[in-house]
C-alpha cells in the first residue's frame, strides 16, 4: 500500500464532516493535483468523545461514496503506540507510530555499539547533496543520537511488528512520530533516525519531526521563518539521500503535524516541495472542529445559543481544559472575553472572532485557542450538539469546506 506523493490528513472530532472535507479535496484536485484525504483520529480524541475507531472508517467510506471520489484515501490510526493500537488495526490503514516518549529511553550497550560501528563510512564531512556545508559527523555524535533515539526506534519496530502479524506486511502505511516533544530534532538527527528504522525494518513512508518552533493549537505559527525554512529544506534532502542510501520507500516523506492553521509556514513549504519535487503529508485536526462553532454561530438562533453555551462552558473551565494542552496553547487570559460579553454578540461578531482571519480586526487568537482545546464541552453535550450539526448542516458544512479549501489547499499547494 502506498500513500499518494500529496496528502492531507483531516482531523474530525464528532464525525459528521467527512463530505464537506472531502469537497474541499475533490475541489483542489480538479487543478490537476491528487492530494489524498487521511482521516486521523487519536486514541485521546476516541476517549473525550466516545467514539470508537470503526467510526472513523465508517465516516471515510460514506463521505468516499456519497461524492463518488475515485482516488486513495486512507484512515489513520493517530499517535499510537503498543498499548493503544489493538483497537485501531482493524479499521486503520495508516499508523502514526509515536515513539516520542521512548526519546533519551536507554539501549544495551550492545546496540549502541553495533549502530555506532555500522555508521562508520559516515565519520567525518558527509556531504548532503543539495546542502552546502557537508555535516560534521564524530564518534561522539552518533554516540548522543544514539542515546537519544535508538529505544524510540525500537519501539517503532515493535509496534510495525505487531501490525504486520495482524494485518499483514504491505497492508498499511507506516508513519513514525516523534514530534510530541520539547526539542526539535535536526537534519543530523533525522539522518540517523531513518538509518535506525531502515535497519530495524520499518518502512515508514512518512516521518514527523518536531521542527523548530511554536506549533500552538489552532494559530499561525511562532518562531523563525528563515530558521524554519532552512531546516525543512535540509529534512527534505536528507530524506532524499536516506531513501537512496539506506533503501526506504521512495515515496518517504515529511509529515508535519501542524495543531492546525501555520498558515505563514504553508507558502515556504510550498516552494521547497515544488523545488525539489517532493511529496509532503500535512496533518489538521482542530481546524475543523473550530468550523463547527464558527458555523453554528453564522446559522444564529438557538445554534448562536449553543456556540455561547461553549464559550461560557469552556471559559468556566479553562484550567482543566488547558492543562492537557499547556505545552501548545499560549492564552492570555486577560485577553478573554467575559461571559456576559460573549452572550451579547452577534452571529458576526462571535465568528469573526473565531474565524481565523488574523487580519481581521475582531479575530482573537486567545478565543480561538480556548475554543479549540474544549471540544469535550461539546462531547458531553452529547446529542445537544450533534442535532444541531445536524440540523445546521449545510451551513456548517459550507464554513468546514471553505476553510479546508480556501485558508489550507490554496496556500499548501498555491492554488
Ligand atoms: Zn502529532
């Protein structure tokens, strides 16, 4: 099974926008492209809003046969690691192996000394081709990487072990992530990453670093840009080597989980897959959850209603809602509008606020934040809120269309 040169992956908290995700896909691919959907759901996700992993295929093939979409499309099984994963391998053809917690886990010294020793053609000046200055590589060097990433790597190995005994070699495609963590991870570091899982036999035909940088939930990003780009440019070239050095799919690719909406990202991204002409794998997920509210509060009435009920219930709630989040939200929370305050705005008001129009002058990113981090407010809503989406669905469905279309595919794929 392989994944397609471009896709996205479209998170989905309650399960009912899959058509209107899938619209906004078969719209971008009418431009010639084929960007393939990958519906990704988390264990933590399944938990907060009961739903069971069998949903999310269910979602995919209905939105698939509804539109009568004729390309790929796939259904990942997000952040998993060895104790959550049984769940998903019936349903799921794309893992995201999460072996972020295994980072700086100790291997025998044993292991550290035969990957050491297989690394020895790359002491000294490793030249990159595409990267100006080669990559000073010591002994030393492949010791701390080593130290660092050879028991996330194993891990990686063992839960691929395990879903080729239940679902069979072939049958799936394999993502490795490590970007749930505070330090991002250098070119150098992916280098030898790629090294460990070619040599364990793990065909990862993505990988998602953590890069340089804030990636807060559902804002732009916050950090360098040139800094970004340049290390970005040097993941893809290295991947590019490691295929061809260490004979991993040919179709290996980054995999940036973005917490939704780097808009200022997307451009830079664009330009260095169109110039090298690589593939790339972009993961969302709130983004869309964050159109249900917004749509909710466009449709007015008892709907406007209920997005307030969210606001004052997540406003309420703040502490125990962020704290899962803190290390990707950046609230200030004297930056919140009060409860009172929110219950007198208009339909305009409340998603202009929400939308994320960074420009616009009611657009506040601290709401926005909140907002993102309390979908289990609505979860316990249980069918309060999906009636509502239900009922409001076109209206909804049009906001989660143009958001995945016109803020997200355009500025990815400069369309
Ligand atoms: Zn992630």
């Amino acid at each position: 099974m392989e994944l397609s040169k471009y896709s996205i992956g479209v998170g989905d908290r309650f399960a009912h926008q899959g058509v209107a995700q899938l619209r906004a896909i078969m719209k971008a691919n009418q431009s010639g492209l084929e960007i393939s959907p990958v519906w990704n759901k988390s264990n933590r996700e399944h938990m907060y809003v009961h739903t069971h992993p069998a949903d999310v295929r269910r979602e995919a093939d209905t939105a698939v046969a509804t539109l009568g979409y004729k390309g790929k499309y796939f259904v990942d099984a997000d952040h998993i690691n060895l104790s959550t994963v049984a769940p998903f391998t019936e349903t799921a053809d794309f893992f995201t192996l999460d072996v972020a917690s295994f980072i700086g886990k100790p291997s025998s010294e044993a292991d550290m000394e035969t990957f050491i020793d297989s690394c020895e053609k790359y002491i000294g000046e490793l030249s990159i081709p595409g990267i100006e200055k080669p990559l000073h590589v010591t002994k030393e060097l492949l010791k701390s990487i080593a130290s660092k990433f050879l028991a996330a790597t194993q891990q990686a190995s063992e839960i691929y072990k395990y879903l080729v005994e239940n679902k069979g070699a072939g049958n799936f495609i394999t993502e490795v992530s490590m970007d749930e963590v505070e330090s991002p991870q250098t070119p150098v570091d992916m280098l030898f990453i790629l090294k460990m899982l070619a040599d364990k036999g793990v065909p990862a035909q993505t990988i998602a670093p953590k890069f340089t940088g804030r990636f807060n939930k559902g804002v732009d990003y916050r950090g360098d840009l040139d800094q970004f780009a340049l290390e970005f440019e040097e993941d893809v070239l290295v991947i590019d080597f490691a295929v061809k050095e260490f004979g991993l799919p040919k179709e290996l690719k980054l995999s940036v989980h973005s917490g939704s909406d780097k808009f200022s990202i997307y451009p830079i991204m664009a330009d260095i897959i169109k110039k090298y002409d690589k593939g790339l794998h972009l993961k969302t997920a709130g983004t869309t959850w964050l159109e249900e509210v917004i749509g909710l509060s466009v449709a007015g009435g008892e709907a406007l209603e209920l997005a307030k009920k969210i606001y004052a219930n997540s406003y309420n709630r703040k502490d125990e809602l962020c704290a899962p989040y803190a290390d990707v939200i950046d609230i200030d929370e004297t930056l919140l509008p009060s409860v009172e305050e929110v219950n007198s705005w208009t339909s305009e008001k409340y998603a202009n606020t929400l939308r994320h129009i960074p420009e616009h002058p009611d657009y506040n990113s601290n709401f926005r934040q909140l907002i993102h981090v309390a979908y289990k407010v609505a979860a316990e809503m249980g069918d309060t809120y999906t009636s509502m989406l239900e009922k409001y669905s076109e209206i909804i469905g049009n906001c989660v269309e143009e958001n995945i279309y016109e803020r997200h595919l355009k500025r990815l794929f400069s369309l």
